[in-house]
C-alpha cells in the first residue's frame, strides 16, 4: 500500500518516494516563536505533524525530524521591519529576553507534552545556530545573491528563478506594503533581510558580530542553517501552517537552494488556519487565532476549564487538516460528548476482550490515514467497528490501530457521562426538534433527577455532572 500526500508545490495527490530509498525520512516543521504562550491555533501545526510522524513509522518509515525554536529575529511583521518579537516583550515586562525565551519554550513543551505528541529528534535553537547562519550568509554573498542596505544583508530574489513557484506569487501585481513593508532601499519587492543591522538607537539584549556588523539573523535564515546542519541539504517532507507559504516558506526555498544548487524538500504540506467561530473582521471574513489580536487561547487555559488536552486533540483530527476548522465552544463541547461516547464504548470492548485479533476494518482504516492523513474518515470507521456485530476482538485491534495512529488516549479520566445519559440527551433533543416540548421537558427532568445538567448549545447538548 502506498502512502499518499499532498504535495503543495504540484497542488495534486502523489505517491510518496523518499529521496534515498533508504526508509528514512528526514522531516522538518516549523517551530514556535517563543515571546508568548502557544495558542490552540500553533498547536493544531504540532498534532498534525505528529500525525504525520506516526503514518510514516506506519508504513515502515524511519523518521529523523526537528522542530526549530525562534528565539530572536522574528519581526512582528513577519517579514524584514518592526520590532523583534523577542526584544519587544523584554522591553514590556523588564525581563531578559533569554528569561522569556526559556520561559516560554517551557510553556511549549508543557502544552506539546499534554496533547501526547511524539518527541522531535532534536529542537534546534536559533541562537545556538548564528555561526551557522552567518556561514550561510558568507556563501551566499560569494555567489551573488547578496546586496548591503543600511539596515542589513538582503537576498536578491530576482537572481532565484523558481521564487514564485511555491506560493504561486504574482509579483508584478503585488501592492507595495501588502506582502512586506516597502523599503526604498530594495532592489525588488520581495528581497528578504538575512542578517539585520542593530539600530545604535536601540540597546538589544540579543546581538552578535558578523562581517557586515553587529546586528542578528532575519527569521528565514535560521530555518535553513539548522535544517542543513541536522538533517542534510536536502530533505524529504517540511511543514507548517499555510501563513508561512508566501513568505517564510518561499524564502527558505530561495536561501537553501542558491546554497546547495540542489532541490531543498521533495514536499511541503502546510496545515490550514484554525478561526474563531463568529468573530469577524471588517469584510465579514473570520478571523483567524492571534496573539497580536490578544483573543489567544491555550492548551492550558482549556485544560481549566475542564477540557482534556485529548478532547481538544480529537477536535483538531476530526477535521482534515488542509481544512479550516472552526472553534467555538459549543463546537468543542460537541467534540467532547462525541470522545465520551466512543471512550464508553471502548472500555466496554476493552472489559470484554482478552486477545486481539485482525478485523477487515484494519486495511480500510490503514487505506484512509495513508489518504493524505483522513482522519474524519478514520473516526467514521471506529464508529462503524464500534457499532458493528464483530467480535470484541475484532473492534480492540481496530481500536488499538487508531490510538497508534493518532496517539489519542481514550483511557483517561474526566468527569465520564454514561452512555444511558446521552441517549437520554439524543432522546430530549429529538423531541424538542418535534417540538414535544412535553416530552424534551420530562427527559430534563429525568437526566436531572439522575444527578446531570443538560444544556442547549447551537450544535446539539451539553451534559455535565451536577
């Protein structure tokens, strides 16, 4: 069987090969900015890469894969101006910027470490990786690629000739300001700071020297200097969140490749934007989870307010991920009635069985994951094997395949809802859309008198313990 994915730079389906035919897999994903805590809409990036990891050792793969740490030159835009992500919050809170980082990295791995991720091969930092960076820089400043402006090294994107082909960018229509702030000092819209000068005016807690002076590495370097010191010149699969794909992505296609002359990853697969549910901008689009915006939320935060991190995770795989998901709470209650559920089932299959055994939904469910990562229809097949007549043999092997998949736990403890009590939920529910309200009105009661709280949401019910 083979294991397809979805390659961003051809936009169709194709069967994956790795570069060496060695079963070894070399895997990149980009990490997290550490100046703040990671929102749930970072971490949906981190459980789909994890679920790529684990498809991969599916199918036989040996999986060699790093997730960076941005501790300095991330610039609030995103791109080559503003202020370093970094120094900005160590001038808001009078700490180091070194303090917060590690404070922060922290928070990540806490948060990482609860959604049951595997762990990375290694975590490079991007302050452990100047030389690196500045070696990269030297390489291609002796190639040509490089010109000085008074604020820094930029790359020449006009000497790059596939520089457009990731993100499809149409350069000559792009309005100045709307991709990078425009600097009258470049040659071309789209040129990229690869080390950027300190200002004077300004004391950074995080500076280095270099050849053109002191100053600090522009985000898109460090990706490029740590993948080809940990995983080689060339490497099979990178990800990370589709914002990245017209300008972080595509520039670190455009550094490495000027670099090694060679093809820099065989595929970029990019997880789409996870958005607040009815939250709006002014053109009526939704608007996506930001910390800029200050409407972040948190593994954490959602782990108080009693969501298990593995009811979230179950949230974010029961939507494909090339789809955008929308978050509310009532969406997330939903997904956790819908985990109680399957974990009632399943530990009634688990109290009833002794050995496991093959079941014919093994090859569907293994068919799906190998789809591009369909987890949806993964959670449909668990269904289906959980409500089938087979034998409890039968639905723990498929039970156990789907937790090898997705690395969900369905064991945990939290506050459980029997099953008896949900069907009385889809009963109540039932008869309020006949608008029995005699009937909906007693199954309250009845739910109420057993010791639970039943709770209208726009997607269905809520039940929870008195």
């Amino acid at each position: 069987m083979k294991l397809n994915l979805y390659n961003t730079l051809t936009r169709k389906i194709e069967e994956f090969y790795t570069l060496n035919n060695d079963n070894v897999v070399k895997m990149y994903s980009c990490g997290p900015t550490v100046y703040s805590y990671p929102h749930i809409g970072n971490m949906r990036a981190y459980v789909f890469a994890d679920l790529l990891k684990r498809t991969l050792i599916l199918n036989g793969y040996q999986v060699t894969n790093a997730i960076n740490i941005t501790d300095v030159g991330h610039l609030t835009s995103d791109a080559d101006d503003g202020e370093d992500k970094m120094e900005k919050e160590a001038k808001k809170t009078g700490k180091s910027a070194y303090d917060i980082a590690e404070f922060f990295t922290t928070e990540f791995f806490n948060d990482y470490n609860k959604l049951g991720l595997l762990p990375a091969s290694v975590y490079p930092k991007a302050t452990d990786h100047i030389i690196e960076q500045i070696d990269m820089i030297k390489v291609l400043e002796d190639k040509g690629y490089t010109y000085l402006t008074s604020d820094g090294v930029y790359f020449d994107t006009s000497k790059f000739e596939n520089y457009t082909q990731l993100a499809k960018l149409d350069i000559e229509g792009m309005d100045s300001g709307k991709r990078v702030k425009f600097n009258e000092e470049k040659k071309n819209k789209t040129d990229f700071a690869l080390w950027k000068f300190s200002n004077p005016e300004e004391n950074r807690q995080m500076e280095w020297d270099s050849p053109w002076g002191v100053g600090f590495p522009g985000w898109h370097a460090e990706c490029s200097a740590m993948i080809m010191k940990h995983l080689g010149e060339q490497i099979d699969i990178h990800t990370g969140g589709i914002d990245h794909i017209p300008v972080h992505h595509t520039n670190e296609i455009a550094q490495t490749e000027s670099v090694t002359d060679k093809k820099f990853s065989n595929f970029w697969l990019h997880v789409n934007f996870l958005q607040l549910k009815n939250l709006e901008d002014d053109q009526g689009k939704p608007i996506k989870m930001s910390k800029s915006l200050g409407n972040i939320l948190t593994i954490s935060g959602l782990e108080e307010k009693g969501y298990d991190p593995m009811v979230v995770k179950y949230f974010y795989l029961s939507s494909h991920y090339r789809s955008e998901l929308q978050f509310n709470y009532d969406l997330l209650d939903s997904s956790k009635n819908t985990f109680v559920r399957l974990q009632n089932k399943i530990a009634n299959v688990r109290l009833n069985t002794e050995n496991s055994m093959d079941s014919h939904y093994l090859d569907k469910i293994i068919f799906e994951i190998n789809n591009d990562l369909n987890t949806p229809n993964v959670f449909a097949l668990l269904q289906q094997a959980l409500n089938d007549t087979i034998s409890n043999e039968e639905k723990l092997a498929v039970i156990e395949l789907v937790e090898k998949i997705t690395g969900l736990n369905f064991d945990i403890k939290f506050n459980e809802i029997p099953e008896e009590i949900l069907q009385l939920g889809d009963l109540r529910l039932q008869a309020k859309q006949n608008k029995d309200w005699t009937e909906s009105d007693r199954l309250r009661d009845l739910i109420q008198s057993k010791g639970y709280n039943v709770k209208d949401t726009k997607d269905g019910f809520e039940i929870t313990l008195k």
